[in-house]
C-alpha cells in the first residue's frame, strides 16, 4: 500500500544576488534550489537544531567585525598611539 504525503508551497523572499548564487551552488551539486532546501529543513527538524554560521562575508564574528569597525573609525579621527618597532 502507498501512501500519499500531503504537500504545500513554502515560499519566501531573498535578494537577487543571494539567490543567483544560491542556485549556482545547487546546480552545480546537481540539486535543485526546492530539493536542496527541502533536505535542509528535513534535517533541522529530524536533528531539532540548525546549524550555520554567523561569520560575515570576510569570515568575522559580529563581535569581531564591531572591534574592526571601532579601530577603524578610531583611526579616521586620528585616536592612535604610535608604537615604535622594538627590536631584540
């Protein structure tokens, strides 16, 4: 005896980019985009939990993107202590 799954749409948005590149990936893992997404929530819900990464495009944490922000705008106002080069 076969069973039938009751389907239904899920549909949300995102900006081009995103999407442009998120379809290159699939195609190129030979999935697409409905499939590969499906997978992704099928496994959050058997595992209960997600997993990804808050690093930012260079790789940062926010925490550590905010420190590179604040000595950056530290030092376009000038609020630097020049450290000669020591040398052993």
């Amino acid at each position: 005896m076969t069973t039938t799954t009751e389907m239904t749409n899920f549909t949300f948005k995102m900006d081009k980019k995103t999407r442009d590149a998120y379809s290159a990936l699939c195609d190129s893992l030979g999935l697409t985009m409905s499939s590969a997404t499906l997978a992704l929530v099928k496994q959050a819900v058997r595992d209960q939990s997600m997993s990804f990464s808050l690093r930012d495009e260079n790789g940062f944490t926010p925490q550590e993107s905010a420190e590179l922000k604040r000595r950056i705008a530290d030092v376009h106002h000038g609020n630097l202590i020049h450290h000669g080069l020591l040398e052993t």
